[in-house]
C-alpha cells in the first residue's frame, strides 16, 4: 500500500504555476518525449498563458508543435523530424515553411542522431560534438550549424580528417513528461526512452510531468528506473493523461484515431482554430481536458497488465 504523498512538499507544482514560472517569451524551450511520454498537456498549458516567440526544440516535431504554432506561440523550430507519426501531415507547420502562410517559421533541421549529440554537446557543457552521420548527406548545405573541423589526431595513414561537428543546444527550460515522480523530483521511466535525461542536463530549468506522484520508498526501492535525479529537476507537476494522444507505456495506449483525424483538422486553418479554441482555450486546465473526452473515452485507451518482475537489489545485513 503506497502512503499518501504530501503535495505541498518538495517541488510539486501545478501545470499553471509551472509553465508561469519557468516558461517566458522568447525562450528556447525543449518538450522531448519519443513515441510516448510527449509532454501534450504542457504544450497546451504554453498556449494557453499567450507565450509568444519562442524556439521550440524538439527531436520529433509532431501534433503539439503544430498546435503551438497554429496558437502563435513559435517563431522557431529546431527539429530532426516533421510530421503526424506515420499517421498524415501537419497543415500548420506546412503552411509555415512552404507558404510562409501566415508568417514565416525559421527552421533549423538535423538528423536524429545529430539532435541528440547535440544535447549530449548540451549536457556536457562542451562547445560542439564530433560525428561522422553526416558524410554523403545534403543536410550540412541547408543547416549552417553543422560545420567541419579538423580532428587533432591523425587518421591511420596520418592525413588529417575532417569531421562534421554540431553545436550545442542549452535550452531555457526543459520540459518532459513521466511515469511517475517523488516530491523532490526523481524520476522513474520505462518503456522507450529516448533522449529525456540528457535534455534535462542541457537545460538551465527542467519541468517534469507525471503521470503520478508517488512516495520517496517507491523510487528508492527501483532505483534503476530512475532515469532524472531529482536534483535536476526544479518542478514537479502530477498530471495524469498528460501525454495524449500520444501514450504513457503502463497507463494508457495511443488514441490511434485522433492521430488520423489530425490531418484532416490542421490542413483547414479555420478547422484548427475551432478545435484549438474548444479544446485548449475552451478548457481551464488538462483535468478539465480529460474530463470533456469522458470516462468511456479513456476506457477505450485502457491498458493490460504487463508486470516486469521484481529483483532483488539486497542491503546489508
């Protein structure tokens, strides 16, 4: 029996004061989050407080960034991936850079693995990161970050080798989203996952959402799921559901019709518009959210057991 958590302690904060607190105008703001665990409810909370002017970095830019941009809230895209995740387009994001329709969005565009050196650049505090992905690619003549230097070392029949290199990104904040949290803000998660810990380290702030709070004893008796230490982390923000429509493995599965739907919703401005306006600015909160899509709803996206077993960590005796 898990004892009752003390949401006034340690750093729990609600997704209002969070976002109020840690987001401003004009920030860098990383949301990272692989196929599941996409921080959703934060980028709705961003658009509801009117940010405005930031640079979104995001590995995998996908229907929340299109909601943010069709809200006003990005001037700038730093991404390795555009798109519906293999479920259709993204009308807002589209329109943006091939139109400038309407208004242009600066883009900036590496592969995968080039976003993710970049935060390990990011979380080391180094000035750039060596990799060697991008030889044969067109990708280094459409992004200026990505350059080439000399390497100190010699190659094994002693030329010099030139190597692509790529910048660091430290963002403002940084935002995630969790299974679940203590108070002071370690984090546990399973399933995919991805690039969450490094975008944390890179960050000046770091907001983690969850899908629940648990009590310290349950984090310390698995410590190997903690993937963020608390002391990275400056707020807690318990918000279950928070991820959808994409999901959180363990608590609910992937609203596959929402994601097919989307195409059709984002490729109308005014279409998007309404939904923005019913289903973000139409809600206080994501509770309020989660409640408008209704118990029957969520039923639908429930989830099996699939439970790992337990170890044995042992202790001194």
């Amino acid at each position: 029996m898990r004892r009752t958590v003390d949401r006034t302690a340690g750093k729990v904060m609600s997704m209002r004061e969070a976002v109020a607190a840690f987001v401003h105008d004009g920030d860098t703001v990383s949301l990272e989050g692989f196929t599941h665990l996409i921080p959703t409810a934060a980028g709705h909370e961003i658009i509801r407080q009117g940010r405005r002017d930031l640079t979104v970095v995001r590995m995998t830019a996908d229907i929340v960034v299109d909601q943010m941009l069709a809200a006003g809230c990005v001037t700038r895209l730093v991404s390795s991936f555009v798109g519906n995740s293999s479920a259709g387009s993204l009308g807002e994001l589209r329109r943006r850079i091939e139109h400038a329709d309407p208004e242009p969005l600066a883009f900036e565009e590496y592969s995968h693995y080039g976003m993710i050196c970049r935060y390990l650049a990011g979380s080391q505090r180094l000035p750039f990161y060596p990799l060697r992905s991008y030889g044969g690619s067109d990708l280094p003549s459409v992004s200026p970050g990505i350059r080439k230097v000399a390497s100190p070392y010699p190659a094994a029949d002693g030329s010099t080798e030139q190597i692509y290199v790529v910048p660091p990104v430290n963002p403002d904040v940084t935002i995630i989203h969790a299974q679940r949290a203590d108070r002071r803000g370690n984090t546990q998660i399973w399933g995919l996952t991805g690039i969450q810990a490094e975008a944390v380290y890179a960050a000046e702030k770091a907001v983690v959402v969850v899908e629940e709070l648990v009590a310290d004893e349950v984090v310390r008796a698995d410590p190997n799921r903690t993937l963020v230490p608390g002391h990275a982390v400056d707020a807690v923000v318990p918000c279950p559901r928070g991820a959808h429509p994409s999901f959180a493995q363990g608590y609910y599965d992937r609203d596959n019709a929402f994601y097919r739907s989307w195409s059709a919703i984002s490729k109308d401005p005014v279409r998007l518009r309404e939904w923005l306006a019913e289903w973000v600015y139409g809600t206080a909160d994501h509770a309020e959210y989660v409640a408008r899509l209704g118990e029957e709803f969520w039923a639908g996206l429930a989830v099996g057991e699939a439970l790992s077993e337990p170890v044995n960590y042992g202790r001194r005796l």
